[in-house]
C-alpha cells in the first residue's frame, strides 16, 4: 500500500508540474528557432531541465504503479 501511495503522489505531482511546466512554454514561444520550437522555446526560458524532471517523476511514478501491481504481496 506504501507502494502505491507513493507512486500516485510523485505520478499525481510529477503530470501537474510537467503541464504548468508545458503551459508557460507554449505561452512564451521564440519567434526564431531551429529544430522543435517548443524545445527551442524551453531552452531561451531555461525550462528544460524542469520540464524533463518533472517527466521523469511521471516515469517513476509510472514503474513505481506497475512494480506494485505485479508484485505478489
């Protein structure tokens, strides 16, 4: 059960934090850029260090779910 809590929250937190994360991004697009513009756009604001942190609370929240639910406790 600890398990699961866990993996809920640092899911839960992790989405929240990558999508206000994402919203100012998208809301503060570079008029210039080479390759993606929202990366492009993450980089001039300084946001993709957070952006990708925050995608990996997901992640871990993500495997921390499936390990408790296939494990046989």
């Amino acid at each position: 059960m600890k398990k699961v809590l866990i993996g809920g929250f640092l899911g839960l937190i992790g989405s929240i934090w990558a999508i206000v994360l994402m919203l100012h991004v998208q809301n503060n697009l570079v008029s210039s850029w080479y390759g993606s513009r929202f990366w492009a756009s993450a980089g001039e604001l300084g946001m993709t260090l957070p952006l990708i942190a925050a995608l990996a609370a997901v992640v871990l929240g993500m495997v921390i779910l499936g390990i408790s639910f296939f494990s046989k406790d």
